[in-house]
C-alpha cells in the first residue's frame, strides 16, 4: 500500500472498489480495514471498513457464545464457513462497485458512520 501525503492527509494509492473489496479478504481483510478506516478518506472504502470489522468482531462474538456450551460449540465451524462464504460474496461485490449492506450489520455501520455511505 502507497501512502500519499496531501494537505496533512493520508490515502491509499488503491482504487475505491479494490480497497473495499480487501476489507472482506479472510485473514487479511481485518487488519486492511483497520488500516483504511484510519487514513482512508473515501466515504465508500471506510463504510465497507467499517462493516467489515462489524462482521469479524460479530463472528468472534457468536463463536464465544457457542463455545460456552459443548453442544453449541458443534455450530462454530458452520457458523465460520457462512462467515467465509459471506465475505468472499462481499469482496466480490466490492469489487464490482456494488455497496452490499448485511441486514443488522450493515446498519450498525451507518449508524457508527453517521449514515449509509456505500453506492
């Protein structure tokens, strides 16, 4: 990633669509949504940051629940496969242009983003 310096900001040298859709990349894709929330400036790659991290933070959460118990913990690698399958889905998406907002998460977003600020 190439940062450039502009009256006192910081940016990457990504296009819009290819650093949103590195937010929902497996294993990747939480630290590169940290990074972009921080010095990206574009309204759209912090909106996926930001739903992204949502999704990874709501995935670890779930998977502490259902790990509590013996029985439930027996979900959490189905539970991590949707997860998987539903990123890989976003990234795509993020790829193509297309703002794919996940029904409870994706409104945790606007709401931490001040307001839908996908396409």
């Amino acid at each position: 990633m190439i940062l450039m310096a502009a009256k006192n900001t910081f940016s990457t040298n990504l296009s819009p669509n290819l650093a949103s859709a590195l937010c929902y990349v497996p294993v990747v894709g939480f630290v590169a949504a940290i990074v972009l929330l921080i010095i990206e400036k574009n309204s759209t790659v912090r909106w996926n940051a930001m739903q992204s991290l949502i999704l990874g933070l709501s995935t670890i959460v779930v998977d502490m629940i259902l790990g509590a118990t013996l029985i439930l913990a027996l979900a959490i690698p189905l539970v991590n496969v949707a997860v998987l399958v539903i990123s890989l889905v976003l990234a795509v998406k993020s790829y193509q242009g297309e703002t794919v907002k996940l029904p409870v998460l994706g409104a945790w977003a606007d709401k931490i983003m001040g307001g839908f600020c996908g396409g």
